[in-house]
C-alpha cells in the first residue's frame, strides 16, 4: 500500500506534474487516516438469500460492491439483480460456472471468483457477455487446475487479470487462453503463488504481439526461467519475479536478451531471492545498463553495504532495500555521482543504528528509516547526527518510525527545508527541543504518534514554531492531559486540518484552545477522558470541524452546551454531510440529565438537529432499563416519563436554595462531606437499589419459565472478554479434560455490543452453580463485560433467598487501569478474595480455583 503510494509520488515527480501540493497530501493522508474497516459497517446493506443459488449477498451503502458467499448452501452462481460495479464471490461451495450464468451481469467493470475451495471447471465462453469488465481475479480457488482455451472469450476491455493460488501446475496450459485475440486489451497479468516450478522456451508464445505491461510471478516455486521465454512479451514494463529461487545467473541471462530484444523495462522485483552477503554485482552491472527504474531487492541478506556494493546505476529512481539486515553501510554508498537519479530509497526494517549525512542521496526525495531498531535482545537509540539532513533540501518524506529515538533538538532537522512529510510514530520521543520544527517551512504532516511526549515535558507553543504550513497533526496515545491557554501550542500551526488526538488522557478542551484552528476539518477526540461540557465549545470558538469523534470518552449528560455546538456544526455546513460521532460514551438517561435538553429541543432544536438526535446511534449507559438503548429513543420517550415530578423537585431544591437559612447550608455541608467519604460505597447501594427495584419483575419471569432453583446444569458459568479467549481455552482444558471433570459454560457471543442481554446467558448463568468472572484490563474496558459484572453481581444478591453461599468466583489478570474501573469492579476487586491469574505457579492456581468449585 505505502509503496504503491511512493510510486505514485514517483511517477508524478518524474513527469514534473506534481506543482499541485494538496493533491498529494491527499493523497498520502489517506494512508494515514485509513478508517478502520469493520466488517458488519462496509458492507451494510443486506441483500439476503439469492433464491435460485442459496448464496448469502450483501452490499455497501451506494451498492458500488456487492459480495456473496455462503459456505454450504451456496451451490450455484448467484444471479444478482441489483447492478452493481464490482462482484465478489468467494468461500461457496459451487462446483462449477456454466455458460449463461453470468450473461445478466455484462454490467460489472470487477469480479472476483475467490477462496471457492470446490470450483473445478468455468466452461468455455461464460464470460462472453461481460464486455466492460476490466478486472477479473480468480484466485484462492484450489482445485482448479486448469483453464480452458477459450474461456476467456468476450472479455475484450479486460485490463487486469489475477489467477492467483489456484491449482495451476503448469503455465504452458495457461497462456494459450491469454492470446491477444481473445483478450487485447491486457495489460497486467498476475500468476503468482501458483507452483510451476519453471518456464519453459514456449511459454508467452501464444501470446505474441500481446500489450502486456505488467507481469508477476512472485512465490511460484521458480528455479528456472528460460532465456527466451519472455521475449514475446514486447510490452513488458514491469516484471515481478520475487519470492522464487532463481540465482543471479539465470536472471542475468534472460534479462540481457530482453535488452537485445528491445524490451525496455522498467521496474524489476528481486525481493526474496535469496541472495546473500552481497547483490550479485554482475546482475547489478547488468541492471545498470538498463532503463530499469525501480530495483527492488528487499528480504535477501546483505548485512553490510560498502561503498562499492552498487555499480554507478544512472536511471535508478527507486531502490528498495528493506529488510535486508543491514547492519552498516558505507559513508558513500549512496553517492549522487553514482545514484544520479536517485529519488526514493528505502531501508526500513533493518538494523542500522541511525542516519548519518552521509547516507543520503542529496537529490533524495523520500526517504524511509523506520524500523531500524536493532536486534531486540540488544536494543539500541537511533541516532541522528547533527546537520545529517543539512545538504537535504530535495527530501519531501522522511520516515523514521518505529525507531527508539530519544529526543529531537532544534539542529536536528536543519536543511529539511522542502520537507513535508515526517513521521515519527512509536518512537520513545520523551524530549522535544524549543525550535525543534523550525527549520521545517514546508511541513504538512507530522506525525508522532504512540511517543511518551508528555511523561518528561509538558507541551509548549516553543517546540512547535514555526509549523505555519501544518496540515496534519497525529497526537495519537502521547499521554497528553491538558492544553495550556496561555501557552497554546495550536497558535503554532495556524492552517492546520486535521488534528488527531486519539488515546490520550485529556478531560477537556476549551474554546480558547482551539480556537487558532481556523481550517480545522477533522478532529479525533476519541479514547480520552473527555467530560460533558457546560460552555459551548465549538460556537464559542467559531470552529467547525466536518469530522468530530468523541467515540469512548466519559461523557455523560447531553448538556444544553454540547447540543448548541451540534446545532452550530450541523448549520454552518450547509448540505455537506457532518459527521459528530459520540458512541461508547457513559452517557445517562434520566430526567435530571436529560430533562433541560428535551426542553431545549422542542423549542429552539432546529430540523437538522432533530434529525441527527433521530438518526444517532450513540447509547444509554444507566439506568438498567434504558441501558443500551438509544438515547434518541429516550428523548422520544420523556413526554410520557414522569420527569414532572423531577421539575417539581427542582423548584422545590430552589426554593431550598434561595431560603437564607444557616441551618440548611450546614446541613448540607455535612452531607456532601459524609457523601463525599463515603462515594464508593454509595454509588455502591445506589446501584443495588437499582437492581432491586427490577427484582420482583424477573423473578416472576423466571418461575413463569419453571426454571429449577437449584438443580444446577453447569459447575460455572465464565464471563470473559473475547481478548482472553486463549486463557479460556486453557480454563477448558484444565478443568474440564482432567478428573474430576467440571462442566463449564461458555458463552460464545456473536451478538452485538448494545444488544439486550440475551435470554440464553441468563438462563446459563441460573444453571451454573458459580459465576467466574475473568476480570482483566480488555474486561474492564468493555462494555459488554461491565454488563455481566453487574448481572452476575444481581443473581449472587436476589436469586439465592438467603442461602450463606457465595456463588461469585473472581479470576484476575495482571492489572487493571484504574480508568476502566467501574464502581462494582472496585468494590467487588475490594471486598472479595480474587484469586490472581499467576504465569509461574500455574499448577497452583488451577489447583486452587478446581477446589473452590468443587467445594459444597
Ligand atoms: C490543486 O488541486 C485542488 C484540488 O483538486 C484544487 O482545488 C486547487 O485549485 C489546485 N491548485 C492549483 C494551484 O492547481
Ligand atoms: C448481454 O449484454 C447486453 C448488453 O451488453 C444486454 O442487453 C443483454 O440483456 C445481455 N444478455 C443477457 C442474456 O442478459
Ligand atoms: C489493475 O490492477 C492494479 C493493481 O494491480 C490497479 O492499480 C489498477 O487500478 C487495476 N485496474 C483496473 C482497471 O482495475
Ligand atoms: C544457476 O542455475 C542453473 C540452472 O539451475 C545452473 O546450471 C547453474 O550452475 C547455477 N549457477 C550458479 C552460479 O549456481
Ligand atoms: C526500447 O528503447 C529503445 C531505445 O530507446 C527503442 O529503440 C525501442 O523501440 C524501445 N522498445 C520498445 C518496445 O518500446
Ligand atoms: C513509515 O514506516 C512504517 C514502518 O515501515 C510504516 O508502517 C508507515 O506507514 C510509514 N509511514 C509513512 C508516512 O511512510
Ligand atoms: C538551539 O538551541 C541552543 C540552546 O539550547 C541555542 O544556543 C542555539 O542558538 C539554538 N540554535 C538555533 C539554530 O536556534
Ligand atoms: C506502536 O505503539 C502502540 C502503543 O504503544 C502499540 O500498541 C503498537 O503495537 C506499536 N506498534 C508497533 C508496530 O510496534
Ligand atoms: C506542566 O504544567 C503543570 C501545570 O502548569 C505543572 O504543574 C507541571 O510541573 C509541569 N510539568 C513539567 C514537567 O514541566
Ligand atoms: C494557510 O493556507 C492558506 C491557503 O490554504 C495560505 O494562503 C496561507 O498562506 C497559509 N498560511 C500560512 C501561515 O502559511
Ligand atoms: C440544500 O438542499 C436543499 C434541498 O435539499 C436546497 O433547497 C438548498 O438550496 C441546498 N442548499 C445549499 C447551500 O446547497
Ligand atoms: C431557547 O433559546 C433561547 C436563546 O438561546 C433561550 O433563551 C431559551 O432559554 C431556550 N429555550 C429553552 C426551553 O431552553
């Protein structure tokens, strides 16, 4: 992905096209602000059960994809009536496609016929309808093993073809059906991890006068590829042949009758090959003669690069040498006068112990470092010579992740003067230097994610100077807590856009902080701390992110402030789509939170607000009954709820209030204090009351059912967190395959979080005799988890009538954050004997928590 980013930068250099600079930070942003792909959101449109075949399709929102699948029942092609652009069909059990199966769909410009692990036969002519296709990928199918000589027909616009990992054996059984009269338009062709072993003489020659440029055969077992056998390929640009085991003399050979035959390539892959020690110089002498651009030679072994491991190579452009366990290379190993034309070069993933100036090219334009950590039982500091960069003044993209760099001072980056791109995520940056950044004029993004910027130093406006040009500011996990007014960094980079503070610890923002941030686009609050707000915030600032993500923070009330800058967001963007994001917060659905807002809505909320509240997906966190539930339902709901007793009260509490009565601010003095002693065990009782109340109505529930009391089905019932599933399956394998053997009840959970409890878990949870809880950070955190806590908490207290026994057994491991901790974990972590997961002593613990289910 990243390299196909580099290339594109590359192409677009080496046509001197790029003077357009926010095309290209588009561009490369969009790696870096990929959004996380979750199955069940990109494709959410569900197309259900294809009748005539029993596949399972579903699509995404505008119907650009549609993907069917279907293991056992999906024997047919799928006859798709919605016409979509591209068509997926994989993990089905079809055993073969028939001419005409296909004729509706001459619509798609994609299909892709994958992982279907029974498909043995496609008959001639099925595609012959598909006139607009341009990619066609049959890959992952295993058992087929060939493919006939006029399957193809039809596809005359097919650009793209994949066969990849299918049961080919043979490659002389492929080409025919590649002519360049059946498919003239081709032009990449992909045919890798597929086990040839070799390509013979006669290989392409079905394939004379073909326009294809790109070919790939990477991990295809190849030990020999004939002298001759690309010669038919005239086109040929870019030839992938990585991951074989090919030596240097067999390349040489058939790339030198390439050169004689005029077929000027540009781009080879050598990844993989094996080589060792050194690149072969003579294949290197050879390449140097060629119009080869891009040479890549990662994942082969050349500990040591010398100042003359590389042959002068004037047309190189990219040199890839990433994961090539480097350990040093020469001062001028990458001279200019040698790598004329040298714009990217990439060592990422070696060993080396930092750059030096005399490791770059000057005319560099891209430049990866990352990953030079050194060997983990021996790590290292990355260190960065003073004035490294000071003859850098080309370098756009500097990329020194994943590097143990220590600290930044204000000559670390001098030269950099074009550079607009550097990112130093998971350093262990704790040491920024005033002027650090000021050398930079030009630079766009920055980002220094997962760095402990904050354990040393609190961030100042001084180390950011200088950033006027920033668009992109990654702050992601720098133990950030507060932004200080009066030395506001953000007053620094005045044009920035996107500002991503994501897992950090902050508890709020105010007006005055973001306020420089006139062009701010995207703004990533999620994972903090971040607290219902009483002053607006965006309308007080007059800024107006399109993007805004509070999703896991602390919020808990929806507070007349917070809806007015939802309001003022959703207005001052006119028709453009505003995407405010509040999921997994703890917010809590009741009159006092609510009751203001509500009121507030019905008079001044306008139809756009009305329409974010109803089409909002975030939820209720408390009280019991509405948990889980959308607060838009609540909302909905208030008319008919008794929040007029609540208004009543509040008058009442102003009344109270405003009578100047000595006696009641005492009083109530004493009661915040005792309150404020005494919290945890409050909100402890209050929770129990809660439950309490909803007691009778389950009970009832329950003997309607006749459910048993005591007649126990399972030794215990396990909550747990999908993120220890390996301790459960150890658990199983403790307790339940040795004598004497328990019988445990492990819930599976493929419902979803914010869904009710299911009916099952409960019932599991009245046949098993013990509750175990494996109480670990990943528990805690989830919200699902807390659930079960409580449930669990709730049978141990009310469905027991009395009996002395304790049906809650308590497992924890490692420790637990104390954000995550809620007010039952704490009191239960507090006031019950846990018993804690230990790796050295294992036989011990399973002994130990063995005996306390067999107990009684
Ligand atoms: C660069 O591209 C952007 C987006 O395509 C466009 O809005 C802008 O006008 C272009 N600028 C120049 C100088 O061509
Ligand atoms: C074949 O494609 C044409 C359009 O190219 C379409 O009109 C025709 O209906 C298709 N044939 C079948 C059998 O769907
Ligand atoms: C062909 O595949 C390449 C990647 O291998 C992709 O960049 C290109 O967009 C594809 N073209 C079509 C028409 O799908
Ligand atoms: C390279 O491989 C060819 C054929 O597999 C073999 O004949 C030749 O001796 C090998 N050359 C070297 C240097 O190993
Ligand atoms: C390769 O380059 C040579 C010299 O520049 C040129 O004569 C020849 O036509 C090119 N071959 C192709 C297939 O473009
Ligand atoms: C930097 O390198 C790391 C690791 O090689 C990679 O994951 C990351 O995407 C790169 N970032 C940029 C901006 O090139
Ligand atoms: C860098 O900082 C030092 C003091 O820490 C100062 O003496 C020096 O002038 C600064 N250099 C530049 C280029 O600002
Ligand atoms: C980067 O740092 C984060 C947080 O410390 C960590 O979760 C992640 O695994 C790290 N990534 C790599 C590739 O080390
Ligand atoms: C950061 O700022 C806070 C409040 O201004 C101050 O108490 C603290 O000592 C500062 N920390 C450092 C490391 O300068
Ligand atoms: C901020 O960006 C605008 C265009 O987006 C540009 O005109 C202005 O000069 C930039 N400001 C600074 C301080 O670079
Ligand atoms: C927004 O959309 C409405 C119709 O949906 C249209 O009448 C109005 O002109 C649009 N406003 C702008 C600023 O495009
Ligand atoms: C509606 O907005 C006005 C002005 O912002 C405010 O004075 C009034 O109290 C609001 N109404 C309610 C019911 O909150």
């Amino acid at each position: 992905m990243l390299l196909k980013s580099y290339l594109w930068l590359l192409l677009c250099y080496a046509q001197n096209a790029c003077s357009n600079l926010t095309k290209d930070y588009e561009v490369v942003s969009q790696y870096l602000l990929a959004p996380t792909d979750r199955p069940g959101e990109t494709l959410p449109i569900l197309l259900g059960v294809e009748k005539s075949s029993g596949c399972f399709c579903r699509a995404t929102s505008k119907i650009e994809l549609v993907v069917c699948f279907g293991n056992y029942e999906c024997k047919k092609f799928p006859q798709i009536k919605v016409k979509s652009e591209t068509l997926r069909v994989r993990t089905t059990v079809i055993v073969k496609i028939l001419r005409g199966q296909l004729d509706s769909l001459y619509h798609l410009k994609v299909l892709q016929i994958e992982a279907n692990h029974k498909l043995q036969y496609l008959e001639d002519g099925l595609f012959k309808n598909l006139t607009n296709l341009r990619h066609l990928s049959i890959s992952y199918n295993t058992r087929l093993y060939t493919i006939g000589v006029r399957t193809f027909d039809g596809l005359i616009n097919l650009q793209n073809l994949t066969l990849v990992n299918n049961g080919f054996t043979n490659i002389l059984d492929l080409t025919p059906a590649l002519r360049p009269s059946i498919l003239p338009s081709l032009k990449w062709l992909d045919l890798s991890e597929n086990p040839f072993e070799n390509i013979p003489e006669k290989t392409f020659e079905p394939m004379e006068g073909t326009k294809l440029k790109k070919l790939d055969v990477n991990l295809c077992r190849l030990d020999f590829i004939h002298p001759n056998s690309m010669l038919p390929l005239k086109q040929l640009k870019e030839l992938n042949i990585g991951e074989n085991d090919m030596n240097a003399s067999l390349i040489e050979k058939f790339i030198l009758k390439m050169i004689d035959t005029g077929i000027n390539l540009t781009s080879i892959d050598l990844s993989g090959m094996g080589f060792r020690r050194q690149p072969p110089r003579p294949l290197l002498d050879i390449i140097a003669q060629t119009t080869i651009k891009i040479l890549k030679l990662a994942h082969n072994q050349f500990e040591i690069i010398h100042d003359d491991t590389f042959p002068k190579m004037k047309n190189l452009e990219l040199l890839d040498l990433r994961k090539v366990l480097a350990l040093s290379i020469g001062p001028n190993a990458f001279d200019p006068y040698k790598f004329p034309n040298l714009k990217v070069l990439l060592l990422g993933g070696n060993n080396l112990p930092g750059v030096h100036r005399k490791h770059l090219s000057d005319q560099l334009l891209i430049m990866d470092m990352s990953s030079n950590k050194g060997i983990s039982s021996n790590p290292v500091y990355f260190e960065i010579d003073k004035d490294t960069f000071l003859q850098s003044k080309m370098l756009r993209i500097l990329n020194l992740s994943y590097n143990k760099i220590k600290s930044l001072y204000n000559y670390t980056f001098t030269g950099l003067d074009n550079l607009e791109m550097l990112s130093i995520e998971n350093g262990t940056l704790y040491y920024i230097g005033p002027g650090t950044f000021k050398p930079l004029k030009n630079l766009e993004i920055l980002n220094l994610a997962n760095n402990p910027l904050n354990a040393n130093q609190n961030l100042t406006s001084a180390q950011f100077q200088g950033l006027n040009k920033l668009k992109v500011l990654i702050l992601t996990n720098c133990g950030i807590r507060h932004f200080y007014d009066d030395d506001n960094i953000f007053e620094m980079m005045p044009n920035l856009t996107q500002l991503i503070l994501k897992n950090n610890q902050l508890k709020f923002l105010t007006a005055e902080t973001i306020k420089p941030l006139k062009f701010l686009e995207f703004l990533d609050l999620s994972e903090n701390l971040i607290i219902s707000w009483w002053r607006p915030l965006f309308l007080a600032s007059g800024i107006k992110p399109r993007q805004l993500y509070f999703t896991n923070n602390k919020i808990s009330h929806f507070s007349i402030s917070m809806v007015e800058d939802v309001r003022y967001l959703l207005e001052s963007r006119g028709n453009s789509t505003v995407d405010i994001i509040f999921k997994d917060n703890v917010f809590s659905c009741d009159c006092g939170a609510m009751y203001k807002t509500y009121l507030w809505l019905q008079v001044n909320g306008s139809r756009e607000l009305k329409r974010y509240f109803d089409h909002s997906n975030f939820h209720c966190s408390s009280p019991d009954v509405w948990e889980g539930r959308r607060i838009s339902e609540y909302l909905s709901s208030m008319k008919h709820l008794r929040c007029l007793v609540y208004k009543k009260i509040t008058s009442i509490m102003l009344l109270m209030w405003t009578a100047p009565s000595l006696v009641t601010i005492i009083l109530v003095i004493t009661l915040i204090v005792v309150i404020f002693k005494y919290r945890i065990y409050l909100s402890y009782w209050l929770f129990l009351a809660k439950i309490a109340l909803g007691r009778k109505l389950i009970k009832k529930s329950l003997i309607a059912e006749n459910i048993a009391p005591k007649g126990y089905k399972f030794d215990a019932f396990v909550s747990y967190c999908n993120e220890d599933r390996e301790f459960i399956s150890e658990m199983l394998l403790q307790l339940e395959t040795t004598p004497p053997h328990l019988k445990l009840c492990v819930y599976e959970r493929d419902f979803e979080i914010g869904s009710f409890i299911s009916e099952s878990v409960l019932k599991c949870i009245n046949q098993s005799k013990y509750i175990i809880l494996i109480i670990s950070n990943n528990f805690a955190k989830s919200q699902w988890c807390r659930w079960e806590t409580q449930l669990a908490e709730y049978h141990r207290l009310f469905l027991e009538d009395g009996s002395p026994y304790d049906p809650l057994v308590l497992v924890k491991i490692g420790e637990i954050e104390s954000k995550y901790l809620t007010t039952t974990l704490k009191y239960l972590l507090k006031t019950k004997i846990y018993h804690a997961w230990d790796e050295n002593n294992t036989v011990d613990f399973w002994k130990k928590l063995r005996c306390v289910l067999i107990k009684r």
